[in-house]
C-alpha cells in the first residue's frame, strides 16, 4: 500500500501540532507506524488520501452508527446550513432534539446540550457535587470520561494507551477527590461506601467499559452500585457517550434495566458533528443555570447543523430491528474472527454488545480491566498492522472497543473475516 501522501501530511502535521493529530491516538503512537490520513468515508469505508480503501470499524470513534455520510444525515445537514450556522439564540431543532433524548432514554426528564463528551461528563459531576453538597466522586480503573481534571485518574482510552494514569496539570488537590474501583468488584464498592460513603457525591461509570477494550458488566454489578448509591445518597451518573443509543434505543441503561440518576452522552446524539448532553431527574437538572444556580453554559451548545445531523441518525437507529441487526453483524463479525483465530491456533477471544467489540489476544474470558490488561498487546499491534495492510481499519489500540455499523454488511464482514484468516496467520509466528 503507498502512504507518500499520508506520511508527507504526517510531517507537516508533527511540525505544528503536538504529535501530529488533535487527539492523541490517533497517532497510532501504541500499534507503531503512522497514521493515515482521510479524504473521504462512505458507508463502512473510509478511503484515504493515497487512494486506499479501508472497511472501517471505528466510525469516528462511535459516531458513525448508521455508516459514513448517510444521504439522510447529509441531507439534514444540508437543508439546515443553508438557513446559517450559528444563531446564539434558541432554535426549534434544540427542542426537539430535548424532546428525543427524553423520550428514548426515561430517565432523562431533562437534558442540556453541549458539545462534547468531555463537557458533558465534567458538567454532569458538577451537577452531583452541588446537588449533594459533596466533593468526592468515584470512577473505575480503565474507565474514560474524556479529559476533564477529575477524571484523569487511572483513566482508559490514550491515557492508558500511552501509559499515563495520572496526567500533569491536574493538581492533586483535585485528584486526590477522585477515588477509584476495579470495575466488575462487588465487594470492593461496597467496602468503600461503607468507608466513605457519605462524602461521595457521584459515581461516574461507562456501564460497558468501552475505553479498556470492552468489558462487559457482570451480571448484577450496575444493580449493585446502583443500591450503594441509593443507600448513601449518592447520584449514580452512567457515561453513555459510547452506548448511547448504540447497545439499545435507550442505551445500556435500557439494556440492563439500571436507572441512573445522571446521564452523559455524545457521538451519536452529534451523527458526527461534536455534540455532547448531560440529563437526567428533573429535580437534579432544575438545578442547572439559569432555572438553578449551578453553572454550565455554551457559546455553540444546541448548534442547529449538530443537532440536524444528530437528529437524523437518532432517527435512523428508531427504524424496526435496528439493534438486533446491528447485534447480528456483531455476532458474524466476532464469531468469525473466533474461528479463524482457532484455525491458526491462536489464543484469542472477543467481547461484544450491540454495536460494539472487543479483541483480546489471550484463551480465558475477559471480565475485569486486569483480564483485559493480560492480552498480549504485542500481537495485537502485528494484527492491527496486518489487518490495516489488507484494507480493515481496526481500533489503533488495544484498549479500545471497535464499532460496527448498520453499513457493515454481508461483503464487508465477509471481507474483514478473509483478511483475519491471512492476518492470524501472519501474526502466529
Ligand atoms: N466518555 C466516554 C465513555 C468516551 O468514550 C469518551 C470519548 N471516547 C468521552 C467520554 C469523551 O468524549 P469527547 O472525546 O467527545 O470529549
């Protein structure tokens, strides 16, 4: 495959901007080599700008549930741009995207926009702390929430990916009121609650860890912290800036019938465009400025071509069998790999949710973040690259959950199932 195009653009890039990209794993720092750079993505392809084709399982990070520039999410798009950009007053989308959100996701009686992950997340621990008047939160090792102050303590995602639990710049006075849970722990949760419980303000949690590779809850875990919280009057605020709509119409908290207090989401709420939301009980977000005192606010928050673009994927994922499709593809998908690991005799095994995957090189089940932690990363970045040379663009870590989309069809798993016979093959050495 030729990358001149790429790794001239990939020069450039690192002369001005830190490590040549605006989000660091990007930089496929972990797997080694260099990033490529897009021109375009259609469906399940992204095709770069040496001419490349790649079936992509990462759809921008999660956003790209129902394929790259979907004809209706253009469209949306399109007939919204034309009426301006930005106004920096209310506009009817913002309404109706409130109306959505609340009606997909219960527990929702109110929502607010704003337009990231990162913001949603840092917005909604300010909620829990000046709704309980407490300045502890707890979080879970592997667990990403973007990169606010307080959550960059044993954090996922690039943070792990780069071997940098605790970041500089966070002062410890801040850090030191994050306290943290090995994932999947029963005993350990309640151990401390029983401890400290009544200076925690939240428990923040992606209710499947997506930002570790991908680990699912155990069965009863969310319950459990959902009853710890209740009994110590702490919010329970699940991060569903990657389950969001993607697990279930009402997200993971539909699937495994947990209500939290709080909620965050991102991704697909945006259909690509950088949008984030916090919502949750009504007598919680009545709080928020200006009906309540605690303060949050947003110059482009609500912005109408976000929220069209947001708008019309939302109405995408509504269509019938939605999800058990895309858990199907899912399934194709993962099983498949399983076999053709098993052909080579490679030890290797997969975690999935509708939607969503993770690749592990190692034989036992994957339950907690150590387990997670045990695949051998090594092999993992071979397969990556012999993966990446026969046109299948997986996650560029091995902390990272993988994407499946409604586009991913027959051909495209067929195609990535024939490369992972010829990649495990190659990596077995
Ligand atoms: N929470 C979770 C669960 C995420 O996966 C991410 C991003 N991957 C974030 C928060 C942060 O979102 P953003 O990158 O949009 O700030």
């Amino acid at each position: 495959m030729d990358h001149s195009h790429s790794h001239a653009l990939f020069a450039r890039a690192q002369a001005l901007i830190p490590g040549g990209v605006n989000s660091p794993v990007r930089a496929f720092k972990s797997v080694g080599g260099e990033p490529f750079f897009a021109a375009r993505a259609q469906g399940a392809y992204l095709y770069d700008v040496d001419g490349n084709r790649y079936v992509d399982y990462v759809g921008s990070w999660g956003p790209m549930i129902a394929g790259h520039a979907h004809p209706q999410v253009l469209a949306a798009v399109e007939k919204t741009m034309h009426d301006g950009l930005s106004f920096g007053v209310p506009n009817a989308l913002e309404v109706t995207m409130a109306e959505t959100i609340t009606r997909l996701v219960p527990s929702c009686e109110m929502v607010r926009m704003v337009n990231s992950g990162t913001e949603a997340t840092l917005s909604a621990i300010r909620v829990a702390r000046g709704a309980t008047g407490r300045s502890r939160i707890v979080k879970f090792e592997g667990c990403y929430h973007g990169h606010g102050d307080s959550f960059l303590v044993k954090a996922g995602s690039g943070v792990m990916t780069l071997g940098l639990p605790n970041s500089p710049g966070v002062p410890s006075a801040l850090a030191d009121l994050t306290l943290t849970l090995p994932y999947n722990d029963f005993d350990a949760a309640t151990r401390l609650f029983d401890e400290v419980g009544g200076e925690i303000a939240g428990v923040i949690v992606e209710p499947i860890v997506g930002n570790a590779n991908c680990i699912l809850p155990r069965a009863g875990y969310l319950q459990h912290l959902r009853e710890l919280c209740t009994q110590h009057r702490a919010l329970l605020i699940f991060d569903e800036v990657m389950t969001g709509f993607r697990v279930a119409p009402g997200g993971a908290q539909q699937l495994y019938g947990v209500t939290p207090d709080l909620s965050t989401f991102g991704k697909i709420i945006g259909g690509g465009m950088p949008v984030g939301a916090y919502g949750g009980r009504r007598d919680l977000m009545a709080q928020v400025a200006p009906s309540g005192p605690i303060y949050q606010a947003g110059t482009l928050s609500g912005n109408p071509v976000a929220m069209a673009a947001g708008l019309a994927t939302l109405e995408l994922i509504q269509a019938p069998g939605f999800h058990a499709d895309l858990e199907r593809r899912t399934h194709a998908l993962c099983d498949g790999l399983e076999a053709a690991a098993r052909e080579a005799g490679i030890a290797f095994t997969t975690t999935r949710a509708p939607g969503m995957f993770g690749l592990y090189f190692r034989e036992a089940p994957v339950e907690t973040f150590e387990d997670a932690k045990a695949s051998d990363a090594a092999r993992f970045n071979r397969f990556f690259h012999a993966m990446l040379e026969r046109g299948v663009y997986l996650a560029p870590s091995a902390f990272e959950a993988g994407f499946v989309s409604s586009a991913h069809g027959e051909a495209e798993i067929a195609a990535t199932l024939a490369a992972a016979r010829e990649a495990f093959a190659a990596v077995r050495a």
